[in-house]
C-alpha cells in the first residue's frame, strides 16, 4: 500500500524541523540528516551522498539546498514546500534570539571567549561528517583512487581552488578512476 502524499509531507516537515532544532550549523546537521533520511527509508545512501555531493557544488546554503534535494525525491513539489519550511523555521527564529543577545552583549569579554571556546568544537564536528562520508561515501571502499582524489582535492583546497571546482574535478576524476 501506497503512502499517502500528506504522510510524507508531515513526516519531511517533522524531520527538517527535528534536524535543524538539534543541529542548526549546515555542516554539522548533515551527519542527523543522514540518520533520519536514509535509515528513515525516505532516500537510498547513494543518493544521500548524491545529494550532499550536489549541494556543495551548488551556490547558496547546504541546509536549504538539502531540503530542497530530499523533499523534491520525498514527496515532489510540496515536498519541497515542506520541506523548506522545516529547514528555515528553526534557524530563522533561533537568528532573531542570538542577534538580540549579541547586540546587547557584544562589548563583554565572556562572549568573545565563549566564541573561541566554541571554534575547536566546530572544527571537531566538521572533521567527523568528512570522515564518515569520505569512509561510506557511495558505499565504495578506501582504496588508492579514493586515497588519490582525496589527497589531490585536499591540495587544491590548500592552494585556495574554490570548493564548487574541486568538487567538479572529483567527480570527473571519479568518473575516470571508478569506471
């Protein structure tokens, strides 16, 4: 028996919202989403990694081009509507409290030691959601032509090569190196 299409849509709309309350960052709630659209059986892990792939090439926000990417496989265009809302909902009201704070407490000496506690953390989270695509990326196995587009990305990262171009080289390596 078919799902029905408003099922669907709440249930986006229910994750997009659980994930962006838990994790708001854009690279640091990938690793939630992950769990809450491929285990929730709402899209394979190939186009998971299809999608993170695709959002990091692509201008604009990781988090708003994700929900577009999994509502519009999900449920079409009022996936997409749903999906959307979930993702834009948490953050936006979350920016309206954090800008009030900041602006009253900007001059203290705590927040700006508060936002170099927090940098560390960040660079944690980021590393992590990396290892865990680079290890299950495309459900493919590390080997010296993952190892070699890995090391050659991380260089052209390190000579300033904007991210979009290194992700487009990968992937016409990958299409060379993994036929």
């Amino acid at each position: 028996m078919k799902t029905p299409q408003f099922k669907i849509w709440s249930k986006l709309l229910w994750m997009f919202l659980k994930v962006n309350l838990l994790s708001p960052s854009g690279p640091a709630s990938i690793g939630l989403l992950y769990e809450e659209a491929v285990e929730g059986k709402i899209m394979t892990e190939g186009q998971f990694v299809e999608a993170v792939g695709f959002s990091n090439v692509l201008p604009g926000s990781e988090a708003l081009k994700l929900a577009l990417f999994v509502g519009y496989a999900a449920g079409g265009v009022p996936g997409v509507l749903a999906a959307l809302v979930g993702a834009i909902l948490p953050p936006t009201m979350m920016m309206l409290v954090v800008a009030t704070i900041l602006q009253k407490y900007q001059q203290e000496a705590w927040l700006q030691s508060f936002v170099a506690g927090m940098s560390p953390a960040v660079a944690a989270l980021m590393v992590i959601v990396a290892w865990e695509l680079f290890r299950t990326g495309g459900n493919k196995k590390i080997n010296r032509r993952t190892l070699f587009i890995a090391g050659l990305s991380a260089l052209a990262l390190l000579f300033n090569v904007p991210s979009p171009l290194v992700l487009i080289g990968a992937g016409l390596l990958g299409i060379l190196l993994f036929r």
